[in-house]
C-alpha cells in the first residue's frame, strides 16, 4: 500500500511538473515580437574610395503575434544608435560614434517596417522598436531591442598592416644608418649623441603634432554655425492639385554626428491630408542615397523623422507623393526637393593624438629594432675578426 502511494505521488509530481514547464512555455512564446532582415546578409561600412556609389542595406522590420502571424495596422516607433565610442580602436568617422543614426515613427498597415539605410561604420548598431496598437486591437503596446553587426572591410586592414610595415621600415633604415655612424658594442649602451638626437626629435614630432591638432581644433570651433553655400525652400517638380498643400519642414543646415529633424505636412482645404503615399529618399551630392523609406502619412497628414548625417557634404532630401488608389482626390504624383547643407566636423583631439601615437610608436620600434640589428653585426664581425 505504501509502495503505491508513495507511486502515486510521484506520478502527480511529474505531472504537475509537465503541466508547469508546458504553461511556462506557452506564456514565454505568447508574446508578440519584431523580426529583422537584412538584404544583403554581409556588409561593410560606406567606402569613400569605391570605384561605384555604395548600395544601402534594406532592413526588414515585422511585428508578429505568437504564432508568427504578421500584426494588422499597428504603430511603429524605430530608432538607430551608431556603435559606441571607442578611441582606442578608432574608424573611418568617429565624429559619429555614439550618436543617433535614425529615429521615426510611422504607420504600418501590415505591420511591417521598410527602409534603406547607409551605414557608415563598423561595429554593432542598436534597434530600438516599439509597437503600439490602434484602437480596437487586443494586443498591448511592447518593446523591442535589436542589434545589427557591420564588420569592417578586409581591404582595410591590408591597407592597414601595409601602412604598419611602412613605418616600421622607416624607423629601420633611420636605426641602421645612425647605428651604422655611432658604433654599439656589445658592452655600451646607446651613445649619448644618439640619445641627445632622438629626445630632440621626439620633443620636436610632439610639439608639430600638439600644434597641428590644437589648431585643427579650433578653426573646426570657429567654423560651427558657418557655411559658404546658400539655402533655400523646397523646389516642386510638379504643381499639387488645387486646395493641396504639402510641406517639407525642419533643418535646412545641419551637422555631422547631430540628428536633423525633419517633417512632411499635407493639407486640403486646410485640413489634414492623410491618403497620400510618399516616397523619401535623402541623397549625397554624389547620388548615392544615405536614407530611403516608403509609407503612408498619419492622420494628421505628418510624417516626422530623425536623420543622422556623416559625411560633410550637401544632401538632397526628396520627398514624391501620391494619392492612395482609393482615395476620392486623384492626380499626378509630385515630388519637393531640399537640399541640406551638411558641416563636416573635425575628428576629436584625443582619438587624433592617440592615432598619431601609434604611428610614432611604430616609427621608435622600427628605429630601435636597427640600432640593435646594428650592435649584433658590429658584435659579429668583431668576434670574426679576433678568431681571424
């Protein structure tokens, strides 16, 4: 009898035990979640060398229930942080580093988020994704985090490893030739013209570099809030319809490594225009495009966004709207233009400083590296020539 309670019991204990890890899991995959695709798959940073216009990388953003059923007219919230700073290991743009890259909010009909970003740097970039229902949904409102990794170019750390063994030969050929003129043996240390002239040098390299930099720093404070180029409002390649109105709002200047902000309003009559489609895209004055989306403007006829910029350079933000096809106003797509004059900003001091620090360590290594080449061949040939 003991036997078959004892039994029993531990038949209902695993039972319960299923029971709970099976309600455990249905609550953890209950939850409605944001999936991300990225087109291609592998990328690199924005190269300015490219014989071509880069391409930007298309993200897919789809907001699903639990069972991975796409989410019907929800609100979406996206924003995009550069990789943190990191001086140490500093690229190609770290005035960036840090900072915003987008941030916009939209309405998504099937839930689903498009757009085409150019991303700039290497590391790890943050998403952000809130979801909010519209009215009559059963969901509740969520969060959440995503993250992009973007390596850096192999080309870059050929180019890299080639500029190292260049500075390395450099501080060789110096070592051996003033080795080579105030002989080492095997018993002295480094002769004292030779101390005097590298303290010389160094002090000199360091007080050119401190003076370079400095400078750099504050021609580059001067210049904030500067800019040799003309601004002026949107130019329309088409006229809208009658009672139409649209606007492009926001910046007209910006900076790198601040987020512009910018908004397109619609009216008709004076009254909120919210069955257009719009298509935005913001260009380099080269022709390739750093951002790209396609949406519906909202109810209060807006669409409003955050933009990053990192290259010094005027944009040109483009911005075509189009009727929806069951809208009771039809007519011609048309399209406004601003450009954007964008100020360039000298990379900080320090990440500058530390950059020419390795250069000049791998110089001082190179020179080390041949004045003891030089005493082991003076020591040789000494021993060859007592044997001899």
């Amino acid at each position: 009898m003991r036997r078959f309670k004892l039994g029993f019991l531990i038949s209902l204990a695993c039972l319960v035990t299923i029971v709970f890890y099976g309600l455990l899991g249905y609550s953890q995959s209950s939850s409605p979640t944001v999936t991300l695709r990225m087109e291609p798959q592998e990328t690199f940073p924005f190269e300015a060398e490219a014989q071509k216009h880069p391409e930007p990388v298309n993200l897919t953003l789809q907001a699903v229930d639990s069972l991975g059923t796409p989410l019907k007219a929800v609100s979406m919230r996206l924003s995009i942080d550069n990789p943190p700073k990191n001086p140490w290991l500093s690229t190609d743009f770290p005035m960036v580093e840090g900072t915003q890259l987008l941030q916009l909010e939209t309405f998504a009909p099937k839930g689903e988020l498009r757009i085409k970003q150019m991303f700039s740097i290497r590391g790890t970039y943050s998403l952000n994704v809130q979801v909010t229902p519209t009215k009559g949904s059963k969901i509740a409102a969520f969060e959440k985090k995503l993250s992009i990794d973007i390596g850096e170019n192999p080309i870059k750390y050929r180019n890299y490893a080639i500029l190292v063994v260049i500075l390395l030969g450099v501080g060789l050929i110096g070592g051996l030739i003033i080795g080579k003129q105030s002989r080492i043996t095997s018993n002295e240390g480094i002769p004292e013209s030779v101390r005097m002239l590298l303290s010389g040098l160094i002090v000199v390299a360091i007080g050119v570099l401190l003076f370079v930099n400095v400078k750099a720093e504050k021609a580059e404070a001067h210049g904030h809030g500067h800019s040799n180029h003309s601004t002026s409002g949107p130019t329309q390649t088409a006229q809208p319809p009658k009672n139409v109105k649209v606007e492009l709002l926001g910046n007209q200047k910006a900076i790198v490594g601040q987020p512009a902000s910018f908004k397109i309003q619609a009216f008709n009559q004076n009254q909120p225009l919210s069955a257009l489609n719009f298509k935005l895209t913001s260009k380099q004055e080269e022709g390739w495009t750093a951002f790209a989306y396609q949406g519906v403007l909202n109810e209060e006829g807006e669409f409003a966004w955050k933009q990053g910029f990192f290259d010094g350079a005027p944009h040109i933000i483009q911005v075509e709207l189009s009727p929806q096809k069951d809208a009771k106003q039809q007519f011609t797509p048309f399209s406004l233009n601003q450009q954007i004059e964008v100020e360039g900003v000298a990379p900080p001091l320090t990440t500058r400083l530390i950059s020419l620090g390795y250069m000049t360590a791998f110089i001082s290594l190179g020179f080390l590296l041949g004045l003891r080449l030089i005493s082991w061949f003076h020591v040789v040939f000494d021993a060859i020539a007592k044997r001899v």
